[in-house]
C-alpha cells in the first residue's frame, strides 16, 4: 500500500506537509500560521499494488495552536 495526497489538495498546500508514501506518516514542512490559517482539511488517498489497483480514501483535519496567546 501507499499513501499519497489527493489531487484536490492544492499545490501551496501540498508544499506545507510531506507524506510518507510507504508508511502514511505526514509532517510539516513548511512554516504552519495560525493569524493566516488555523485549520487545514487533508484528504488522502491509499492504493495498493493489486491489477486492478484498490484504494481508499480518508480526511484529516490538521488544527493549528497559536502558541503566542
């Protein structure tokens, strides 16, 4: 199986988290700002490598915390 972002999800979003296509574990890569966006809906996608391929598909909605307050 592996897990990639679905392809709603636009690009500047895409550049903010990094999915591990093998293991699903999503991190942050690019600076997260609460005063521009205090929550972010993720939908995903997993495939496996069957013929025909199966997948599944799931939302994650990510909250930021202002820390500063």
């Amino acid at each position: 199986i592996y897990y990639t972002f679905s392809d709603r999800i636009s690009a500047k979003i895409q550049d903010l988290f990094k999915i591990d296509e093998k293991l699903g574990e999503i991190r942050t890569v690019g600076e997260l700002d609460f005063e521009h966006i205090q929550s972010y809906d993720l939908e995903m996608e997993a495939r496996d490598k069957g013929t025909p391929p199966l997948s599944g598909h799931c939302s994650l909605v990510l909250e930021v915390v202002d820390v500063n307050d």
